[in-house]
C-alpha cells in the first residue's frame, strides 16, 4: 500500500545543486569584492528595499550604487544582521526597472547621512515579477 509520496530524489538533487552554485557565485563574489553589501534595518518591517542609484556630490548629482556598481551580486542585510538577500544584479536592475513603472512613486530621496541620494523602494514582488522565468522550468517537479 502506498502513500501517494513519490519522491523525485534525482530533480531534488538536481535544485540543490543550482542552490549550491549560487552559493558558490556568492562566495566567489565576495571574495573577489564584487559585491555590494547594504544594511537595511528596515527592510524586514516596511517590505520594501532601498536601492541606491545616484549621490549628491560636488554639487551636482552622480551615478552611483546600481547605476555605477561593478558587483555581480548585491547582498542586503536586514534586521539586526540575523539574515540576508542575495540578489544577482542583473535581477536586482529588473526589479528596480519594475518597481519604477509599476509605481513611480517608489522613486525616493534620502537625505540622512554624508550626501544625499536617490534610489528606488524594491519590493518582494517586484523581485518576484522579475525572476528568470526560464529557471522555473527546471524546478518544477
């Protein structure tokens, strides 16, 4: 008599296995310092990410943080540092494309700390409208 459970061990290797090389692409990417590592406290309570593309400097205001960023990865780390996002830059500059026509009052303005800057509010499902559908193909059991 069966249980219905039929476990699909090979494609649940298979997923693990993607999960241990993006684990590894981090590393790498860190090691190498080509990531960008944000602290947002807040992000766990608002929902929403604060993403960095220009900086007031010099009197005029300068590509910086995705615009300007050479990193492969951006890494946020939320709360009081107990658990982190990893994100591909790539899929992190989708994201904010979207977030900014879905609502273009997600672009804000910051002007606590040394120099003024503007960025965008990511939210989970602007990540999420904007994964690489083309992965989810081979997750699916």
């Amino acid at each position: 008599m069966t249980d219905g459970y039929q476990p699909h061990w090979d494609r649940d290797l298979a997923r693990g296995k993607q999960g241990e090389f993006f684990v590894d692409d981090i590393v790498r990417a860190i090691c190498e310092q080509r990531a960008e590592i944000k602290r947002d406290a807040w992000w766990p309570i608002t929902g929403r990410l604060y993403v960095e593309t220009q900086c007031f400097r010099r009197g005029k205001w300068m590509d910086s943080g995705l615009t300007s960023t050479q990193a492969l990865v951006f890494i946020f780390v939320g709360g009081a540092h107990d658990f982190l996002l990893a994100i591909k830059t790539e899929h992190l500059r989708r994201a904010v494309t979207h977030a900014l026509n879905r609502d273009k009052r997600n672009a804000a303005q910051v002007t606590n700390g040394s120099h003024p800057t503007r960025g965008v509010y990511v939210y989970w499902h602007d990540i999420a409208q904007t994964r690489d559908k083309e992965l989810d193909e081979h997750a699916r059991p």
